[in-house]
C-alpha cells in the first residue's frame, strides 16, 4: 500500500549510510569510519520512524487520522489522487443507545470490511464514525464501483441480534487538487457532521463554499466590532389597538464596504457559533440606548423599542448585570 512508501525509502536511506562506509573502509583500511556512520543510520531511524500506536486506531485497528494528514502530505504535492469519505449518521446517538463497548465491536466490523473490500487502497477511521479512503491514480468506474458496493453494504444491518442495526451513511468523493487546495478544506468535509437528514451524497463543492463563506463572514463580524460599524434599524409595529406605529423594532445589519449586505440569516448564526453575537447584543443595546436618550422616541410617538436577544445571550449568567452597566454607564456620561 502507499502507506509504506515513506518507511521503504526511510531504510534505503538508513542502508545507505551504514552500508557505503563499510565499502569504502575496505578499500581504505586506515579511514575508521564504519561504527560512526554506522551510529547515524541508526539515529535516523530512531528519529525519523513512528511507532504503530501513532499511526492505528486503538479502536477500529485501521489507520487513524494523524496516518491520513502524513498521506495527504504527499498526495497535495504528487496530485491525481481521490479521497473518498464514508460517514456514518449520529455516532453519539448510537453509543447512548447500545452503549460505547457495543459499538465498538460494530466500528470494528465496519473497519475490517471496508480495510478488506477496499484493497489496495488505504483505509483510514478519521474518528466520530468518519471514513476515509486515499486513492492514487483510481479511475471513475472503480469510484462508481467502490460507491454502490457501499451503499449496498450499509442497506443491510450491522452488529448482531437486539444490537442488529442499519446505519445511514453519507458518500463523498474529493478530487485533489481539483476540488480543494488546502489540507483545511479538506478535514473540514471530513469532519463536517452528518446527521442522517442531508443528501448520502456529499456536495463536495457547497461545502467548499460554505465553509470559505464562513470564515469570510467571521472576518467582516470582527472587522464591523472593531470599527463598531454595524448599523441598527428601527421597524415600526402598528397597534391595532391604539391605531398608530406605537413602538418600533432594533434590526442589526451588517453592510461592508467591499462586500455589500451580509444578510442577518447569514451573520448571526455564525456570530453565535463563536460568540461574537454577545458582542453584537451589547453593540445594539448601547445604541437603542442612545437613540431613547437623544428624545427620538418622543419626536416619532413611539413609546418604547424591542431589542431582539439570541439565545446565546440568553444563556449568559451576567447578561443582565452587563445590561445594566451599560445602561448605568451611559447615563453617568450624559449627565457630565
């Protein structure tokens, strides 16, 4: 397999440092020169070759995750080759249900038969129910052959009697270099979740842009904090009651000046996910509070403003302590 490449040209090298200095010492008897090279070869060795359990899961027995990121080195650079995912569905939900040491025992039957049937390829348990298989120089119909002979092994159940179960799995196909360009990109679709509801067919190419969208827009969120560039808007609610526009709501948005509207569906979720959004929260408040302050509320008949709050702020211990220091705040610096 192409997994041992690395070890076969690791001992040829070390050969040849022990090996050629015995040659020339017997043609030169008085150049005393075999145990020192003799030493580095065996330096190299003990340096340079990793041991089993670096290189296995002590789980499923196949090649880990940290075997893959050495593969995917050189395969970055020697290109034309295919990396192939198998994702199981709710791994978590599945240990809860027939516990750790019962679905152990099915990741290994798992691994066994996809290590077998995907032979020469290498085969590696990237963790979380994760698979991936490194192919050099495979062609389309062994792809398409290697893609129903999966879907058709994952139709029937795995495991035995009461632990009998049939696992949804999610197929990707990723070409390097055409597909991706950087090691990145590439562990986040192996490690992008699958919960069992999106397509068994991995979009390579929206999961791609997705991801680099996402990382833009956590650029523009940090750059909008520092320069406090966010803009808030105020959407009038009509009382049916009263017959008028009685109130108003705070509407955060998010206008680079590069990249034009960032819709709110697109930044406030990933502003939750790296809590940036507690940021943004406190950001709207303040200015809500200005705004009261500066008597506008008064001069359009609004009585009061709704502040929308996302439920990461809603989870802080200290949202309202921060709240009312702002508040409190503001107020000490308008009264000077």
């Amino acid at each position: 397999r192409s997994t041992l490449f690395p070890y076969t040209t690791l001992f040829r090298s070390s050969y040849s440092i022990t090996f050629v200095p015995v040659v020339v010492q017997l043609i030169f008897p008085y150049y005393l020169m075999t145990l020192f090279f003799e030493t580095l070869g065996l330096m190299s060795l003990l340096l340079t070759i990793e041991s089993k359990e670096d290189t296995v899961s002590p789980t499923t027995g196949i090649l880990n995750r940290y075997a893959l990121e050495k593969a995917l080195d050189r395969a970055m650079v020697n290109k034309s080759n295919v990396l192939l995912l198998v994702k199981i569905a709710n791994l978590n939900y599945y240990n809860k249900m027939i516990g750790f040491e019962n679905m152990n025992s099915i990741l290994k039957r798992i691994s066994k038969w996809m290590d077998e049937t995907y032979a020469p390829y290498s085969c590696y348990d990237c963790g979380r129910g994760h698979f991936a298989v490194l192919c050099e120089l495979i062609e389309e119909e062994q792809i398409e052959e290697i893609r129903l002979k999966t879907f058709e092994r994952f139709d029937s159940p795995w495991g035995k009697g009461e632990f009998s179960i049939v696992f949804p799995v999610q197929f990707g196909v990723i070409r390097i270099p055409e597909d991706v360009k950087t090691m990145e990109n590439i562990f986040m679709l192996v490690d992008a979740p699958f919960d069992g509801k999106a397509s068994v067919e991995l979009d390579v190419s929206k999961a791609v842009y997705d991801y680099d969208r996402g990382v833009l827009i956590e650029r523009l969120i940090d750059k909008a904090l520092r320069n406090k560039s966010f803009q808030v808007y105020y959407q009038p609610i009509w009382s049916l009651r009263d017959g008028r526009v009685s109130s108003a709501e705070a509407l955060c948005r998010l206008i680079d000046d590069e990249y034009g509207m960032i819709p709110p569906d697109e930044f406030i979720p990933v502003a939750e996910r790296n809590g940036a959004i507690l940021e943004i929260g406190q950001f709207v408040f303040e200015e809500v509070s200005r705004f009261y302050q500066e008597g506008c509320l008064r001069s359009l008949g609004i009585d009061y403003v709704e502040v929308n709050l996302s439920v990461v702020q809603c989870m802080s211990k200290n949202l309202k302590k921060s709240f009312i220091a702002r508040s409190e705040e503001r107020f000490s610096r308008n009264a000077e």
